[in-house]
C-alpha cells in the first residue's frame, strides 16, 4: 500500500512585488533543520507558459539537497515575481520518507492582446503607442496601468490641458487564453492659458520687468506666437523663483513673494496674482580672498569681475565663483581647474551685512595640483584606437587642465566619425591624496559613409548622379581581404567617388586624403582627379535639333595635390595649406562664348595658398559656439613679364579687328596665344560666426568676398575662375574653376553676367533651431537674412549695393546620404533686366557643406 503523503502548505503567497511572505506550518514529518532531498516539481495553473520552462527557470534540479526553512524557495519566488509575468506564486510540499516534492502553483498575468485610443487625433496617437510601450503581448500589471495613465495626464498637463482626464479599462478577451483587451480614452478638454498676472506690492521693478523674468508663464497675447500662454504648475513655480532672482540680480537680495494666488475664470482661463516684499537694495562691501596661494587677490578680482560699491547681484556672484550654465565660462573655478587644480573647492561667504552694504569673504581650498593617470576610449568599434588617441588633449602624465577636456570633445566631435552629442568624458577615480585622475571617453560611433544616388531631367536629357564618400577609410588595409566590411575603414583617411552623366557631358572625379601624414602630426595630404567631356548640340540647315554632336567636344582634365599643416602660432586652431593643381582644356570643333576659336587648348598651372581657423563647434553638423574664417590666393606664374611678348600690341591689333569685324582667324589666334597658359590671380575670404542665444537658438553670422585679378590688364582676364552668384549655390559638372555662390530668392547664377563676374561680396545672418541632433538623424529649422552682389569691374564695385532676401529653410542629415535641405527664399530686388522684386524661390540642398 502506497505509503501516505503529508502536503503542507507554506503559504507562500506574495502580495506585491516589492514584498513577499512564506508562511510554514511544522508538523510531525517536516522538521526544522531536517535535510530533505528534492524528488519531483509540479508546476500547476499555466496558461501559455511551458511547464519545462518555468522549472528550469527556477534553478532547481531533482536529487539537489534542500533543508528547512529553505532559503531556495524563497529565492524561486523572488525570480519567477521578478519577470513581472505573474500576480500570485505558492509552494507547496509533500514528503516521502526523506525525499520531498514540490507543487509551484502560479497565477499568470494577463497578456494585452488589443487596444484602442479614443479622444484624440490619430497622427498623435503614434507617439503614445511609442512613449508607453503599448503592444500586443504586454503583460498588463497595475503598476502598468498606473504608470500609463501617470504619464498621459502629465503629457497633457504639460501642454497646457490642466483638466485632462484618462480612463483606461480593461476586459477578458475570450478569443484568447489568458488576455486581455484594453480601451484607453483621453479627454484632453480646453486648453488653459494665463489671461492676465497681476503684480502687487513692486515699487522697484515694473510689472513689464518682473513678467518678463517669468521665462514660462505668460500672459495671453495673440502676437506673441513664439511662447504659448499656456499654464503649467511646475513651471509656474520655477518662474516664481525667477521672480526672485531677477531681484536679486538688482540688488534686492531680501526680496521675497510674500502670496500668490491661481484664480479660475468662467471662460476657462486664469488669472494670476502675485504679491511680492521687495526690501531694501544692497551693494557689495568688501570683498577679500582667504586661502589663495597660487593666484595674487589682484588676479582674482579680475576675475571676478565685482567691485566694492557695485549693485549687489547675486546671481551674478554664483556665476563668477562658478557657472554652471557654462562649461568653459571665465569664472574663478575654471580658473583653477584649467591649472590643474582639479581638487580645488571655492566659496563665497557672507561675513557681514552693516545697513545696505554686505561684505563677503571668498574662501578657497586649493589642494594639490591633479595630473592625469589613466586616459582610455571606449565604444570605437570601427575607428582604430591610434585615430582617436592623436586626437585627445588629455594624455597620461600630463597636468589635468578643463580646457583640455572640452577640446577633446570638440577634436574628436569634428572627426565626423561619432555622435557629437553623446560624446562623454567620464572622470574617474580621482585621488585628492595621490594627486591623480582617470578619464574615460564614451563614444558612440556613426555611418561615417555617404553614398549620393540621383536621377533627373535637366539640360534637355537624364541626368544620373552616382557618388561615394568613404570619410573612415584605410589604405593599408586595400589589400587585405578580411578588412573589407565593404571596404577597409577605421584609419581616418577620406576617398571619395563620383560620376556624373547625361547625353551632354559625362564627367568624373576621385580624392583621396590622410589627414596625419606621417602619423606624428596634423598634417593633411590630398590629391584629386577630375576629368569631364562635354559634347556639343547638333544643328542641321542652322536649325537646333537637341540631339548630341559627339564630334564636337570640350574635353577638361585636371590634377591637384595639396598639404595643409595645423599651426602653434597664434594657436593651434590655425591651418596653413597649400596646393598646386594643373587643368588641361582642349576644344575640338567645339564653340563656346568663353573663348574665340573652336579648336585648340589652354592649361592652368596654379599654386593655392591659404591660412584658416577653425573653432566652430563641438558638433560639425550644428555648430553652437566658435568660428571660422580663411583667406586664401591662387596664383598663376606671369608668364606676361617674361615671355617676350608685345601684349599692348596683341590687344591694340585685337581691338580693332573687333571692332572692323574682319579676320576671324587672326582674333581666335591671338586668343589662343593669351589663354594658352592662364594668367591671374584670385584672392578669396569667408568668415562664419556662431552664437549661443537662449532656448537653444544659434545665431550664425556671415561674410564672403572674392575678387579675380589680372597682372597684364593688356593679356585681359582669363574666361575661368570666375564667380556665379545666386541661387542654391549648388556645385554643377562644370570644372573650369568657377564657383557658384549661394543667395537665397533669386535663380541660380541670375546675379552675374552670363560669362561670370569678377568680384563679389556677401553678407547672411541666419538663425538656427535644433529639431533633433540624433545619431540616426540631425534636424534643423532656419531662417535667415542674405544680401549680396556680383561685379564685372573693380571699379564697378559697391559693397552697399546688395540684391536682399530673407526666407525659411530645413536642414536634415542623415549619415548614409549626407546632408539634404529646403529653402523659401523672398528676393526683395529686382534682377538686371526686370523692374521688380523677383519674389519667392524654392532651393534645393543636396550634399551641401555645412
């Protein structure tokens, strides 16, 4: 006879999932302390999960020893709770001699297998869906529902909606095992906007002042479409403290808010009423140092920037000691910080208040000075180490030194390899007795690589566009095989591809370039390849046909190689480079208004010097702070002074053969003479600013200027070079040196003559918005203001006299394509030829620089 089983409850049964019980009754067969071993598990009350699944998850195995009480039980109901999977979990046991068995009794959550939203808009029903995670399989807890529900009422509280309600209910599905449906419905109800704040008890400052320094609560007025009036309670009290600040900035550090008051009006709006003590205005007595040895108290006060008698300001003093709004601001702890003094600790102390004048002392620890001891990368899983490593600020050994750091961030933002913004400098183990600091810089890498495929009907045909840029390429690695993920990337180096072609003209071009020659220093070697063939349109009885003439053809080939070193003087922001580039032009029964004759060629030799700074950053994409200016001259030898050649003569004979209309042959072989080799010199500039305004707003200011000169006014200036303004500024197949300027509200290249002009000039302001400065995209929205013009003659020139636009745009980059953008442009001038404003245009931006 089967002997008899004993089964006890233990009264596992957990409540909550922050708290659990197990309850254990003794009786005869199950005694404490008593060593049992573990025989068989059950698992009862499943629905959809596998019994095997549940035991193996428990970590509990047949013939394992297990003595009571069990800590083991306890730890298989703490787990299986864990998963959130379950709402209830009991054990029970039953013995057998000295074997015990158990029974695992669970009750499973309910899976969410639909759900609707009611009561908003179905374009914003998507980023709930997202914000919450809500989808089918969700296993539906309380703290789910609570959290759900939490969130969607303070989303709409934020937006202004202060009496949004959510319901959210659910019912069994009984198409599915163990699910359930769930209806969440939002009412939003009216949006609550602040009809008026009241200010009681100001004297000092005016009401216009105090609401002003309310950044988020503002009174309802229909021109004021930038800040909504919308009433949020947590910013509401954030704007009362400014309140404060503002007073104290004033000199009124007593200031206080002595009541306000939130009072609701019939159409659904408030008023608000705010009644401040204002107090007396205090002044700043004297100001001393104690505890500094390694500045005099003169450098400090510069510093500081306070004098004895100034108005007292409060907020000002904080950020003098040390503001945190600014990573890199001129204040006395970064003074420190960028010595190395890492360690240091400043204060400032009220040491007494005698009428309306208050006295501080400011009181400095300065410990010992910090050098850095281990300086590591992490999250380069592409780019080699040695790529990233040249590029830190912050070696080992070296004197810890803030600005450091920062350049860091900036060096490695502008490599275009990782995601500027989450580029972190971690400080670790900071030792104040060893003297010693680690730091660690978290990278996140991104596609590095563009590829820019376009299709398009212009110029009468197709027009397809194929080009890769490769910015983290390795040309050591060209031969090896397993390096190829598609090609060898990860050394830093650029290569880029690109073919161009329609019916007309078919061109080509290659780069490459390594921006460590040598590996020692910054110095960046380059060379180009381009070469183009443009064919002729056909004419048949002096009739244009559209179709292509591949017997007449304009051939362009050129060469350029380059080296630009970073400099130490003035800083080590500045570029000095040069290049030398060679273009071979050769015409074969091909006319064009650039030159006289139809068959022969013409070469450009030309060294390029310039010098540049660049400190804009720390993201490339969308710069905040910095700037960045070149000056830059091409120049030709002049062949004019040297060659033996009666240049007055040549233009005098020209002029008139012009003029009487006769010789064709003898103008077009004098012209073959004067471009045979190119003669000129072009000096160029551009400058951009950027600057930080509040609520993330950048102001990016700009100028350019460019002028194409001749050394022998006889020789005359050369058909190449020259500058095109108007339009997207957008680069086209054309590879004769010119340059296409951009100036928003007026068609491509409308502001020059039709051969090009000689000289320009370019103004811009354009204020900047950041959408979102994500890895997988960076989005942007602009505005701006242009002027600007184009010149035949330097004698014609006027930098006052500008063709004026203004517009909106949109900047989207995404790592893969590059950047692409939009523009709405209004032209406030007249182009030559018209007698009014030219009005809207649109422009596209396609792999534009930044």
């Amino acid at each position: 006879m089967q002997p008899k089983l004993t089964k006890i409850l233990f009264a596992l049964c957990v409540l909550f999932i922050s708290s659990y019980s197990v309850a254990q009754e003794e009786n005869d067969i199950i005694k404490n302390g008593k060593v049992y071993t573990l025989g068989g598990i059950d698992v009862t009350g499943l629905k959809s999960f596998n019994k095997q699944t549940v035991v193996t998850t428990t970590g509990l195995r047949i013939g394992q020893e297990i003595s009571f009480p069990s800590t083991e039980i306890s730890d298989v109901i703490k787990k299986l709770i864990g998963y959130d999977l379950f709402s209830d979990v009991k054990v029970y046991a039953a013995t057998e001699g000295d074997q015990v068995f158990l029974t695992i009794d669970l009750k499973e959550l309910p899976a969410l297998s639909d759900f609707k939203i009611v009561g908003i808009k179905d374009r914003k029903k998507e980023d709930i869906i997202k914000d919450t995670e809500l989808k089918k399989g969700k296993k539906v807890t309380e703290s789910f529902l609570v959290n759900t529900k939490n969130y969607l009422v303070k989303k709409y509280k934020d937006d202004g909606f202060n009496n949004a309600k959510v319901t959210i209910t659910t019912r069994v599905d009984t198409t599915e095992a163990n699910a359930v449906k769930m209806l969440i419905n939002i009412d939003k109800g009216d949006k609550v906007k602040v009809k008026d704040i009241q200010i009681v008890g100001n004297e000092k400052l005016s009401d216009k002042k105090i609401k002003k320094a309310m950044k988020n609560t503002k009174e309802r007025f229909f021109l004021r479409f930038w800040k909504k009036s919308k009433f949020i309670p947590e910013n509401y009290e954030e704007d009362l403290a400014n309140i404060i600040s503002k007073y104290a900035e004033k000199g009124y550090r007593d200031a206080r808010i002595i009541s306000d008051s939130i009072i609701h009006n019939e159409d659904n709006s408030l008023s608000l009423k705010i009644n401040v003590q204002e107090g007396e205005k205090y002044y700043f007595g004297d100001i001393d140092f104690v505890g500094n040895n390694v500045y005099s108290d003169e450098t400090l006060r510069k510093v500081l920037g306070i004098k004895k008698g100034d108005t007292y300001n409060g907020v000002l003093l904080k950020k003098r000691i040390a503001d945190a709004t600014d990573p890199d601001a001129d204040d006395i702890t970064n003074l420190y910080q960028n010595s190395g003094y890492l360690f240091s600790n400043v204060n400032a102390v009220e040491i007494s208040a005698k009428n309306d004048t208050i006295d501080f002392e400011i009181r400095i620890i300065e410990g010992k000075p910090a050098y850095f001891n281990h300086v590591t990368v992490v999250g380069n899983d592409r780019t080699n180490d040695h790529v990233i490593y040249r590029e830190l600020r912050t070696r080992p050994g070296e004197l810890y030194q803030k600005t450091n750091i920062i350049r860091t961030i900036r060096e490695l933002s502008q490599l275009g390899f990782f995601d500027p913004e989450t580029i972190k400098p971690n400080i670790k183990n900071p030792d104040a007795n060893a003297g010693t600091v680690d730091v660690e810089y978290y990278l996140e890498e991104k596609g590095s690589s563009q590829v820019q495929l376009q299709g398009g009907y212009g110029g009468g045909g197709f027009i397809g566009t194929l080009g890769l840029s490769f910015n983290n390429f390795s040309l050591r690695n060209i031969f090896n095989k397993k390096a190829y993920r598609p090609l060898p990337m990860g050394d830093g180096q650029s290569l880029a591809l690109r073919l161009q072609a329609s019916r007309f003209y078919q061109t080509y071009s290659f780069s490459f370039a390594e921006p460590w020659l040598g590996g020692k220093e910054p110095k960046q070697f380059s060379v180009s390849f381009n070469h183009t063939i443009q064919y002729a349109t056909s004419y048949n009885n002096g009739y244009y046909t559209g179709n292509v003439d591949r017997s007449r053809r304009f051939l362009i080939s050129g060469v350029s190689v380059g080296l630009a070193k970073r400099l130490k003087v003035p800083d080590d922001y500045f570029y000095f480079s040069q290049a030398l580039s060679f273009q071979h032009y050769n015409l074969k029964n091909y006319t064009t208004s650039l030159f006289t004759f139809g068959d022969g060629f013409s070469n450009s030799l030309a060294y390029t010097v310039g010098l540049s700074r660049k400190s804009s950053g720390p993201n490339p994409i969308f710069p905040t702070t910095g700037s960045d200016f070149s000056v830059s001259a091409k120049v030709t030898f002049p062949y004019s002074l040297v060659d033996g050649t009666d240049w007055d003569a040549l233009k005098e004979e020209r002029d008139e053969l012009i003029e009487s209309g006769d010789d064709a042959d003898r103008i077009s072989e004098i012209d073959q003479q004067r471009f045979e080799w190119l003669e000129f010199y072009k000096v160029k500039f551009s400058g951009n600013w950027y600057t930080t305004l509040p609520k993330k707003f950048v102001l990016k200011t700009g100028a350019e200027f460019g002028f194409l000169g001749s050394y022998n006014s006889s020789r005359g200036l050369v058909p190449f070079e020259r500058f095109f303004v108007g339009g997207d500024g957008m680069a086209n197949y054309t590879l004769d040196g010119r340059e296409n300027i951009q100036l928003r509200g007026y068609p491509n290249q409308s502001l020059s003559s039709a051969d090009g002009s000689v000289i320009y000039n370019k103004f811009s302001l354009e204020l900047r918005y950041p959408i979102t400065l994500g890895n997988s995209a960076s989005i942007y929205g602009l505005t701006f203001l242009e002027g600007g013009a184009a010149f035949d003659e330097f004698r014609d020139y006027n930098p006052f006299q500008l063709k004026r636009s203004a517009g909106v745009g949109l900047r989207i980059f995404m790592p893969a394509f590059g950047l692409l953008g939009i523009d709405f442009g209004y032209g406030f001038d007249a182009i030559d030829g018209t007698n009014q404003a030219n009005g809207w245009e649109t422009h596209f931006v396609i792999g534009q620089q930044f």
